[in-house]
C-alpha cells in the first residue's frame, strides 16, 4: 500500500517562487473511507461521499453538500462527464472568507484540495488532476 501521506505534498506542491496555494488536500476512497487528508478534507463522512458520487445531480445542485461537516456551494459539476467538481465553502459570517474545494475522481477515489483565501478554483486543479490521472494509471 502507498505511503498516502506523500500525496499530501504534491497535491499542494507550487513552482518555484509562487506563493502557496493549497490550505488542505484530501484522498478519499468512493466508498467513503479517508485514505489520507487534512483540516475538514479529512472529516469528510461516508454520507458526504455517497452524495458527491451519486448519479443523481439534483441532490448536490439543488441542496448543497458539505464536506467534513463545512456546507459549500456547487460551483461547476461535471461529475459524470470527466469526473470534476468545484465547489466553494458558504460564509458562516459576512465577513469570513470562503474557500474553494476542487475534486476529481480516479478510477476508485476522490482527489481533494481546498485552496487558501483569494484561490480561484481554477489555481487547484494541475495537482488535483494530475494525482487522479496517476492513481487512476495505478488502478486506484
């Protein structure tokens, strides 16, 4: 088995001299089980899985998801064409900053990022895309 703690750096690894982009990464099997992660990537429940995999789009776009317990937006979804989800954090107050969260599927897992505030979404997803082609390459 894969040391999935090493996953961690390279989904949040930036060129030289950029500044850090990624506050929290996160490997998830679709069966729900956490294989590594961090902060609220890492809290995310069996139910929260079954809701992002489930064919059914309506559940998420229409009602929202939360992972690890954190509520979020559905951003774009493209789930069932090339396996993407973008999603951002709801604000808990005015003023607090949201998050946004960038998900892609592998052959049998969830590759998650939350990005740090003032992150497009469109910043994570190289590293997100590129560990879940890799995993996806390993059967997993």
């Amino acid at each position: 088995m894969a040391n999935w703690e090493s996953y961690l750096g390279c989904l949040a690894a930036t060129e030289t001299g950029e500044p850090k982009k990624v506050m929290e990464a996160g490997i998830v099997g679709m069966d729900g089980v956490v294989w590594t992660g961090e902060g609220s990537l890492k809290k995310i429940t069996v139910d929260e899985v079954k809701k992002l995999v489930n064919p059914n789009r309506s559940l998420i776009l229409s009602g929202g998801v939360t992972i690890g317990g954190v509520p979020c937006t559905v951003v774009n979804d493209r789930f069932m064409d090339d396996g993407t989800i973008a999603l951002k954090t709801k604000k808990p107050e005015p003023t607090s900053p949201s998050y946004f969260i960038c998900i892609e599927k592998s052959k049998t897992a969830l590759v998650m990022v939350k990005g740090l505030d003032g992150v497009h979404g469109g910043q994570l997803t190289k590293n997100v895309m590129n560990v879940a082609s890799y995993l996806s390459g390993e059967n997993l």
